[in-house]
C-alpha cells in the first residue's frame, strides 16, 4: 500500500522542529523503520537497480549475537549485492546531536553539519554507538547470496567530505568486510525535494496503523 510523504515536513520533523521532540520516539516506531527501507529502494530505483527489502531475519550464523533491521536486495543488471542492513532513525531530539538542522539551510551549512556529524558517529575504525556498529557482525545470508556487504541506514544529515551523495561507502580494516555502506535518510530527502515536494512509497504497516488510529480516534 503506497503512502504519500510530504518530504518538507518529514525533514521539519526530523531536522529541525524541536516541539516535536516529545513525539518523535512515537512517529519513529510507527514508521521509522519501514520508511527507512522505503527510502533505501527508492535511491536504488533512482540508480537504475532493482531493490527490494526481503521477508527475511537477519541474524547471526550461531545461536547468539545481534539481529540486524534486514536484509536488502539490490539487483543492478549483472551485478546482485545483499545488504545486511541496520536502521537508526536518530534525530537531533536524541542521539550525539544538540543543534537542529533547518529544511531551507544553506549548502555550506548542510556540508559543514555533515562533517561535524560524520566525525560523531564514526572514530578510530568503528562507530561510536555499539548499537550500530553491530552491522558489520556478519549475519547468515539468504541462500542466493554471493555478495554481502553491511548498511548502516541513518537518518542523520552526515558525509565524511560533506559532499551531497546519500550513499557512500567507508573502507574497512575488518576481517569479514571491506568496508561499510552508509545510507543518510535526511540527504536524501533533501536531495528530492529539490525537484518534487513529495515522495509515494510502499508503507504497507504504516497504512495499517494509521487507518487504526483514525478508526481509533478523531478530533472533537
């Protein structure tokens, strides 16, 4: 089920809208999660790729160990990766960040929170936060995976160089991985807005919980 989501205020709340704070845990396990996949498949259609999030647990090979958010099927024409992907839909209400970000913010103001933002969540060869740097513990892969490599999918405004791409990647010193795909929701949004005011994407559990709440409850 596709639902349309206004981008400037999706960004507003996330970004810059501090009377929101006593909402946003409550928007986020919502929608945090599902939007974040949404998000991810529409950059990847954007590339020309064929992505899809698959109906399957991303979990360690043994018996303990960290789950991840899932697993992301990315298909370019020749060249098929599986991300094992870890969400973190942290705002300024929360995680490492004190100033909010305005939607209308000037280039060099985004480049520059994007630097300062890298550099809090990612020191000496891992994320600073163990509940995501658990994305680069590697996962039991879906039995048609030949290449795996780790997302972390972040709401957070944030580059290495400030430079306007969503999606880089980070190399790595690590046995399992060569490096780390980070994906920033926010420079994404920010990136279409810039031609379109809104985005409809497949949101089939937020559907459902929206048409709860307004079955539940309506203004007086």
């Amino acid at each position: 089920m596709k639902v349309r989501i206004d981008l400037h205020e999706l960004i507003k709340f996330y970004d810059e809208d501090a009377g929101a704070g006593k909402h946003s845990n409550s928007i986020k396990t919502l929608a945090g999660e599902e939007l974040a996949f949404a998000l991810l498949v529409e950059h990847f259609k954007r590339q020309g790729a064929t992505a899809r999030r698959l109906n399957q647990s991303c979990t360690p090979g043994g018996r303990r160990g960290p789950w991840l958010d899932g697993w992301l099927r990315v298909d370019t024409g020749g060249n098929l990766v599986h991300y094992q992907v870890e969400v973190k839909s942290w705002s300024f209400h929360g995680f490492a960040r004190e100033e909010s970000l305005p939607v209308c913010c000037s280039k060099d103001a985004l480049a520059e929170f994007k630097r300062g933002s890298w550099k809090r969540y990612w020191g000496d060869g891992c994320f600073s936060s163990p509940r995501l740097n658990k994305v680069l513990t590697p996962m039991k892969p879906p039995k048609d995976a030949t290449t795996v490599e780790p997302l972390a999918c972040l709401w957070s405004p944030l580059h290495p160089i400030g430079a306007d791409e969503p999606l880089f990647e980070w190399p790595l010193d690590h046995p399992n991985f060569q490096r780390v795909w980070v994906f920033s929701m926010s420079a994404f949004a920010r990136q279409v807005l810039c031609s379109q005011q809104s985005l409809e994407a497949e949101l089939p559990s937020v559907h459902a919980r929206m048409t709860h709440l307004n079955r539940l409850f309506q203004a007086a």
